[in-house]
C-alpha cells in the first residue's frame, strides 16, 4: 500500500463516519462538562505577617545598656535571637495538626480537622476512599494536616514579609481557619523567643555566681599568703610572685564576671521586654480569590481527544496495513523496480 492509496482510504473512510467520530467528540465532551459542573469553587484568603524573620530585637544595644549599669564590658556569651525557617514552620506538620485541634464557635465547637474532612469527603472523586473522622486527637489531627498540606502556601516576598495563603471550597471555613494558621505560628514564635531568653538568663545566672566563687577562692588565698609569710621580708621574691599572680588572676575572673553580669542585665531587660511582635498587616478577610474548575477547557480537550481516538481506531486496520507495506518494502525493495 502506497502513501498515496493509505491517505486516500483513510480519507474515505473518516468521510464516511464522520458524524460518529463527531458524536463521540461531543458525547465525551458533554459528559465532561457535566461532571465539572460537580466540581466546587475554591476560595482563597491572604494574609500578610510580619516581622517574623527580623534580627532586630526590641532592647537596648549593648552599649547603651551598659552605659544604663556601669558596666563597661558588653561583650556577649550567646546569640540575641532565636531564629527558626517561618517557611517550613508555617508548612510544617506541626503546624497544621495544632491548627487542625482548634475548635470552631461558629461550626458548633468543632473542630477544623473535623470541618477539613467533612469538606475532603463532600468533594472527593468517585474514585477516592472516603475518610472517616477518628474519635483520637492525635489521629484526627495528623489526618487532617495530611489534607491541608496542599491548602497551605506561605513564602517570604522581597521586603521580608510572609505571605499566608488558604484554599477551601468551603468559602465560610477560609477566614477561621487562615485566623487559626497565623495564631499558631506567632505563638510558636513567641514561645520559642520567652524560651531562648529563659534559657541564656539562666545560663547567664550560674556563670555570675560560678565566677563569684573563684573571685572569693582568689580572695581566701590572698589572706593564707598574708597570714603564712608574716616573718616574711615582703620585698622578697618570693613573697611578691604569688601575691602578685593571685592579683593578676583575680582581676582576669573579675573581667570574665563583669562580662557575664552584662549578659545576665541583657537576657533579664529581654525576658522582660518580650512582647508580641507577630502583626498582620493584610488580614485574611473577604473578598477572596477564587477559581472555578475550567468547564469549557476540559470540554474541549475531552471533545478533541476523543475524537482523534474515535478517527485512530476506526483508520487502525488501514493503519497497520501501511506499515506492514512499508516494512516488507524496506527489507526485500519496490518489486517493480
């Protein structure tokens, strides 16, 4: 079969049966559409927070606080801030279980957990298992924060700020849920800021009183030399050297616990002064951003696709025979040649 004759009796062919490839196009594409029309609308709030990721704290400088206690050594033993990844927080598993536990007054307590998988069973294709609601929290909640992890976006944008974003197709559930999201993550931020400062507070506190001790030891020695050496010529050698490397230590501890009194006033003015400094600068109120399932674009796809596949099966037995002439003339050549 030449290239010629297989164009032409395909041509033939799809001519004749024009109007089924036609129909099943169509047929395909009105069943598509119907079953798009099923599909929900999603909604999608945003939310501006910030400054989450700042490295500048709300004290005193250093020096300025030190001027403030009279003391001019303020060098410090450990880092001012507490710094976490506010992305991967925002999108952790963590926080979507935590946020998954909150209850809802305006759904009749219940939780979001509950409401997302109410909302994922509603809205499922046929071809998905239905979720049941587990009675344990701690199933409930990894259940749920395995749904809403492709419902969550977060990204820092160029000025540092976060950016939250929530989808649901439950449009009254998309405030609530976004509001639960940003008080999850600016409490975790909080928390983790009154830690760090408890910690290098207490911290700061042993090494004061640790430093203190040496001081008094240093002390304690400079009255058994003095109380030891009384028949001593105190111009002597002998005399003047451990005295003299008792003195020279004891002035290096009392620089070591200056520096450390300066970090303790620090972690004390920052334990005490640690505020909320999470602010939403957009809130995540109506009106929201939604998209409606593409009901025309699938439906156009779904009439091309399967009316080319319609028009292939019924070119197919032309199909094979062409290639099967193309084949036998490629390995034994044109016998009228």
């Amino acid at each position: 079969m030449t290239t010629q004759d297989f164009l032409y009796r395909s041509y033939k062919k799809l001519s004749k049966f024009k109007f089924l490839i036609l129909g099943a196009g169509l047929v395909s594409a009105i069943v598509v559409f119907i079953i798009m029309l099923g599909r929900p609308t999603k909604y999608t709030s945003f939310a501006s927070v910030f400054p989450l990721n700042s490295t500048n704290d709300n004290t005193l400088s250093s020096a300025g606080l030190s001027s403030l206690l009279g003391i001019n050594i303020p060098s410090q033993s450990f880092s001012q801030e507490a710094t976490i990844n506010i992305v991967e927080l925002a999108q952790s598993r963590s926080t979507r279980e935590a946020v998954a536990l909150k209850q809802l007054p305006e759904f009749d307590n219940k939780k979001i957990g509950q409401l997302i998988i109410e909302e994922y069973n509603k809205n499922k294709w046929f071809w998905n298992k239905t979720v049941q609601v587990p009675a344990n929290e701690t199933e409930l909640a990894a259940v749920a924060g395995d749904l809403m992890e492709p419902d969550i976006d977060a990204k820092i944008n160029k000025n540092g700020i976060l950016e939250l974003r929530f989808t649901s197709s439950n449009k009254k559930l998309v405030r609530p849920v976004s509001y639960a999201l940003i008080n999850v993550i600016s409490d975790f931020y909080k928390s983790l800021k009154i830690q760090k400062a408890s910690v290098d507070y207490e911290f700061t506190v042993k090494k004061v009183d640790s430093l203190q001790n040496v001081a008094n030891s240093y002390d304690r020695k400079s009255v058994q030399l003095s109380n030891t050496t009384m028949f001593v010529d105190p111009n002597k050698l002998q005399y003047q050297l451990p005295k003299s490397n008792v003195v020279m230590e004891k002035d290096r501890v009392l620089r070591q616990r200056d520096a450390a009194i300066s970090n303790r006033e620090d972690a004390l003015w920052r334990l005490q002064k640690v505020t909320p400094i999470v602010q939403t600068l957009d809130k995540p109120e109506p009106p929201y951003d939604f998209h409606s399932p593409y009901k025309i674009t699938f439906s156009l796809l779904a009439f091309i696709f399967f009316s080319g596949l319609m028009a292939f099966i019924l070119t197919a037995g032309l199909l094979l025979k062409y290639f099967r002439s193309m084949l036998k003339e490629a390995i034994f050549g044109n016998p009228q040649s």
